[in-house]
C-alpha cells in the first residue's frame, strides 16, 4: 500500500477496501479492514444522510471509527501486559470494541436476517453497541469491577443481528431497553 503507483492512485480513488488477511483467518467476513479502508466521501454521505432521516449518522460513525481505533491500540498494548492490568476504563473501550466488530460488522450472507440489513437496522445496532459500552464505562465509573461487567452475558448485543429481521430495528432498540437494564442491575 505504500509503493508509488499505490499511492498516486489512492490521490484519485474516493474509496479503497482493503482486506484483512487476520480477519478471514480468524472467519470474520466481510473481511474489510476498518484501518486500512477509507472513504473520502464520508462528509457527503453525512449530509445525505441528515437530508433522508438520520441526522446522527456522522456522529456514530465518527464514534465507532475512534473506538475501533481506540480498541485495536489497546489489544496491542493488552498483549504485552495483559488485559486485567489494564484499567477499567481501557478494558471497557476494548470489549465494545469487541461488541462492535462481532455485533455489527461482522455479516452471515447464509442468514436472512443477515445478509441484507436496513439502514434503519444498521444504525439501532450501531446505537445499541455505543449505549452498552457508555453503559459500562459508567459501571466502571460508578465502582463496578470491569471483571463483574466482561462476566456479564453480552450475547444478545452480538446475536441482535441475526435474531432480529433483516428491517426490524424496532426489535433491536427494544433489545437495547433490556440489554442495559441488566446491566445497570450490576450495581
């Protein structure tokens, strides 16, 4: 990706997906890098998106982008000393990395509940993964120890995708209510 025709390239190109060898080899599909794929269109598809009914898209995806970023830093320092002596703080942001990745960009194309998904649904998910993990960064805040939060069953947050139906994210935030009223019982 650094050679010069690449890069002259990528000066011209308004997207790239760049693929991720690591996530095919650990069966996350669609295997697209979310640190090597960019979008020079995101401003455009921002305001096209506050134009059709979904004003908080560009927040989201800013949010989700930085706790990407954030997680995949974090699990490489985690590596090397260990993720319970990381603190709460840092251990929460890298299970909502988690949550993220597993719960919204990961797509079964056998399921059809998720082969194909909304933009409706997409967002729920999307808000459902930053209302958990603000929800256990609160906990943390709050005194709960962040290994009382990662015991917690957060399955449901990953499944929402596939046992909700391909438009449905009503069932989704109903999910949300549900998902941190249990966590809140943490306390």
């Amino acid at each position: 990706m650094t050679e010069p025709v690449t890069t002259d390239t990528q000066r011209f190109v308004r997207s790239t997906w760049l693929l991720d060898r690591d996530l095919a080899y650990s069966r996350h599909y669609p295997a697209v890098s979310w640190t090597g794929s960019f979008a020079r269109d995101e401003e455009a598809l921002g305001q096209w998106h506050t134009t059709n009914g979904d004003p908080g898209w560009a927040v989201r995806r800013a949010r989700a982008a930085a706790l990407l970023a954030e997680a995949d830093r974090l699990a490489d320092l985690a590596e090397i000393v260990g993720v319970s002596s990381l603190p709460g703080h840092e251990r929460m942001v890298i299970l909502g990395g988690r949550l993220l990745r597993d719960g919204v960009l990961m797509q079964n194309a056998l399921s059809e509940n998720d082969a194909f998904c909304s933009a409706a649904k997409g967002a729920a998910l999307l808000d459902l993964v930053l209302a958990v993990t603000d929800t256990c960064r609160s906990l943390v805040d709050r005194g709960v120890p962040a290994t009382a939060i990662e015991k917690a069953d957060l399955g449901p947050v990953i499944r929402a995708r596939e046992e909700t139906g391909p438009t449905d994210a009503a069932g989704v935030h109903t999910r949300r209510i549900e998902i941190i009223r249990r966590l809140e019982d943490l306390t």
